[in-house]
C-alpha cells in the first residue's frame, strides 16, 4: 500500500487535505460533514450508491453527510485535494436561501461533478485556508458553498443598487482592506449573499475587486511621478514584497520598472 497525505490542514474548524496515492485503497466509509474532492492528477475508482466509477483530473466528487463511499487507486499515481465542511456551516447558508428545513442540513447532489467553476472555487478555498488569507479564506469558503446551492435567480434592480453603493465604498477607501462584515452592512444583506451577488454583477469577489482598484490607482499614482514607496503607502501596501507582487501580476512588471518606463517615454506594457 501506498498513501501519502501530503498536506493535512484545519482553519476554522474546517478540515483541508492534499492526498497522493497509488496501489491503495479506502475502504468502505462515512463521513458526519459533506466531502468535496478536486482531482487533480490520476484517475481515482470510486464506489457510490453500490456502482462503481471513474473520476478523472478535473472532475469533482461530492458526498453528503453519512454516504457510504469507498476509493481504489491503481499504479497510476492519483493527487486530490479534499475539503470537510461541517452540516452547521452548508445549513447556515442554505438557510439564507430558503432551501432546507428548520432543523436539517440540505442534501446535496453527489457523486462525480463535471463543473469548472466548482473545481475551481474548491481548489482556490483549499489554497487560502493553507496559507492562512484570513479574510481571503472566508470569502473563498462563501464562493465555494454557493456554487454547492447555486440556483438560476437573476440579480434583482435593488440588489444591483446595493452593490454599487459597496463599489462607491471601495472606491474611496483604497488605503484600507475592506471587511466582509462592514460590506454586508452597507449593503444590506448577509455576507454569503453579497460576495455571490458581487461577483454575479462583477465577474469577481469584492476583496479581488477592491484589490483591482487599488492596483489600477497605483499606477495613474505612477503616472505622476510618485515613488513607488510612497504610492504603497499611500494605498496601504506596508509590505514591498506584497505590493510588487500584486502590481506584476497585474501589470506584467515591477512598479519600479513600469515607473521608469513611463517617464522615459517607452509604453511596452501589458497595460489591461
């Protein structure tokens, strides 16, 4: 037998695990809390509802509290990434929506999900909660639960009022990491809603978005001759490293090389 566990890792009292295995098995077993898997290499044998599958890199599996599942590896060497959520948190949430009783948790769809959009939400959560994004991490959990309870509502008029007035808010505070709490409040709904909603209307979540505006006014901020230092202070980057980073994946280069670039006349820039 071969079974690694590569990365094993709990925040907030929701369990993440890196797994790598071959010639292995789990045998049949159940879980108290929901299970959600991406495959990211290999082809795992799953057992479910007593038929057998095969769960390809990309795809997802699902299994509700209390299903009985079991896995088989083969000398294919299969790396997945797994994350728990415990009832309490999906029937928090569901609860916001109207989808489950007054006292149980909802049941899921399970077994193996083909959505990229899932896949991702549940790889991007996985890798917040291992570094430790504290806020970040949160926001990715609400990402990952509403694609779990996506279901086809449009955007109602009001609702596209409140999140312009959270996007006002952003705009003029861009020296301040904004808090999901005090989003919510100006917008007047629950955490779970607004980050959904926001990145329903925007294409992504209100940290990520506040995170653009920041980096968009650094540069006119470069644009103008203000030294990069003092345009990461002035947008509340005290740590260089985190600035630049977050400026080259934006910009393709350094405030410092683009800062240069711009005075000197030459704009062979990834300007977006």
């Amino acid at each position: 037998m071969s079974l690694e566990s590569a990365e094993w890792f709990s925040r907030n009292g929701i369990e993440c695990s890196r797994v790598r295995a071959r010639n292995s098995r789990f045998p049949k077993h159940l879980h108290d809390e929901y299970v959600i898997s991406a495959n990211l290499t290999g082809v795992e044998e799953i057992w479910l509802a007593g038929k057998m599958a095969y769960v390809k890199s990309g795809q997802v599996t699902l299994y509700n509290p209390g299903t009985i599942q079991a896995s088989r590896f083969e000398t294919q060497a299969v790396e997945f990434i797994s994350v728990h959520i415990p009832q309490t948190v999906i029937k928090m949430l569901a609860d916001e929506d109207n989808l489950t009783s007054a006292h149980e948790a909802p049941v899921l769809r399970e077994g193996i999900i083909d959505n990229t959009r899932l896949f991702d939400a549940l790889y991007r959560f996985a890798t917040s909660a291992r570094l430790e994004r504290g806020m970040d991490e949160e926001q990715e959990l609400i990402l990952l639960c509403g694609e779990l309870l996506e279901t086809p509502a449009l955007l109602e008029r009001s609702d596209e009022q409140k999140i312009n007035i959270v996007i006002e808010y952003l705009r003029e505070h861009l020296s301040i990491k904004p808090q999901l709490e005090l989003l919510a409040q100006l917008a007047g709904m629950s955490k779970y809603h607004l980050v959904r909603f926001f990145t329903r209307h925007t294409g992504m979540p209100p940290l990520q978005y506040h995170m653009q505006l920041r980096l968009h006014h650094a540069r006119d901020l470069l644009r103008r001759n203000v030294h990069p230092l003092d345009a990461a202070i002035m947008l509340g980057f005290y740590d260089q490293s985190h600035f630049i980073n977050a400026f080259r994946k934006v910009m393709g280069t350094t405030p410092h090389h683009y800062a240069s670039q711009v005075r000197s006349g030459h704009h062979k820039l990834p300007v977006p």
